[in-house]
C-alpha cells in the first residue's frame, strides 16, 4: 500500500516516486500544485477529477510546504515530468506500449525521436487533437476509438489543466488503458520545444521563477492571484478556521 496524508482536503501521495507502477488495474495519476488547487475551488468537476484520482502527486512547492506546515511531515515534490520519466523506464525495461493524447504534430513527432532513441523498447502511439475548448461527441469517440484500438499500458494526456485532467475524469470508463496520467507541459519539456528549469531551480524550490520570466503573460495569475489565495487557504487551515 502506498503512503498518503490528507493536505488541504487532497488525499496527497507521499511515496517514493519509484514505488508507483504500472498496475493491471485501472490507474489516474493526476499532480496538483497551489493553481490547480484554486482553480478547482471555482471548477466542480476539475475539482472532483483531481479528488478521485488513484494517485494525486504534490506538483508544487506550496503543496510540499502545506505538508509541512499543516501536517508537520516531510515530502517530495513530484513534478509531472518525474512521473513522465519513471514511467518510461519501467515501459521500456519491460517492453510495454503507451499512447500519447495531445499537443501539436510537431511536437509528438520530437517525442517520437527522442523515444525511438533513449525508450528503444517502447512501442508508443500518437495522435494530436484539434486545438479547441471542447471536443465534439464525434471528436471525443474517434480519440477513445484510437486509445483502445492500441490498448496502451499508459496514456499521456498533454493539454492544458484543466482540460486535461477534466477529459480523462469524464471518459475514464470507456478506455481500455491501464496507467494514465495528465502531465500537460511535460510532453512541450520532452520534445525540447519548451525548455524546463535546470535543477539549480528546482533543488531551490523556485522552478516556477525561470518560467515566469519567460512567459509572463501565461503564467503572472498563477504567481500573482493563485499563489496568495492558496497560502490564505493555509493559513486557515492552520489556525483551524477550514
């Protein structure tokens, strides 16, 4: 069994990394971080999405800060691209297959290189949806038609929170997959398109810094409006008044 604590009303995963894998069973892997943990209190369904995940990862400093403070316990932040590359050692030393839902043909086309070249063992399959709010029933059943046709062992969901966690929340039940998870930039970090902090950043816990400074214009309400309302939030839950 794995470890868990609950933080801020999350049922948040508090293992090592390396003891998730790749069940026969039915599995959402989803991460959440102080946006997504506002974002959900103004989304019902992106908020029962990340709340019946199998495994909910602390992607998020603030989240491994809560831990701390609420809880007097010590976690690991587990960003989604750890998730992505442990998962991909465990397919590749075992020969399994994945499917990867999202992003531009570009893209998926970089991450297919660099499979074939570092996962050689991986048997991986692709499709790229269109870029829209919503899917149609008709565009949602071709996507679902194609994942099980492949039956992958895990699916990469990469669009952007919360969509993707919203999509996979609401057709869990019609794919065949095994381990699925919503790792949204992770696929952009993978194919080199987007650059992901360096570990200096990330040992710092201020990963989130050299991105803001690349893309102010996505990522300022994150840091600016998210941030205070989730350490407001903590407050709260500290002194006991939530």
């Amino acid at each position: 069994m794995h470890k868990y604590t609950q933080v801020m009303n999350y049922n948040i995963f508090t293992d090592d990394l390396e003891k998730l894998t790749v069940t026969d069973s039915k599995q959402i892997i989803n991460t959440i971080n102080p946006h997504s943990y506002v974002t959900a209190k103004m989304d019902f369904l992106f908020e029962n999405a990340l709340r019946k995940s199998d495994i909910l990862l602390p992607d998020g400093s603030g989240i491994v800060m809560a831990a701390k403070i609420i809880n007097r316990i010590t976690i690991t932040k587990i960003a989604g691209a750890d998730l992505h590359e442990h998962l991909l050692r465990i397919l590749n030393a075992e020969g399994k297959k994945c499917f990867y839902m999202g992003a531009s043909q570009k893209t998926l086309d970089l991450i297919q290189k660099r499979l074939s070249h570092e996962y050689p063992n991986i048997v991986a399959q692709f499709y790229s949806p269109p870029f829209k709010p919503e899917f149609t029933d008709a565009e949602n059943d071709l996507i679902i038609d194609l994942i099980n046709r492949f039956e992958p062992d895990v699916l990469f969901v990469g669009m952007t929170a919360p969509k993707q966690e919203k999509w996979l929340y609401t057709h869990k039940d019609r794919l065949h997959i095994k381990t699925a998870c919503s790792i949204g930039a992770v696929f952009d970090f993978f194919a080199g398109t987007v650059q992901r902090p360096s570990q200096f950043w990330i040992n710092l816990h201020l990963e989130w810094l050299p991105r803001l400074i690349k893309e102010p214009k996505r990522l300022w309400k994150r840091n600016f409006v998210s941030t205070p309302l989730f350490l407001i939030d903590l407050i709260q839950y500290k002194i006991g008044i939530k």
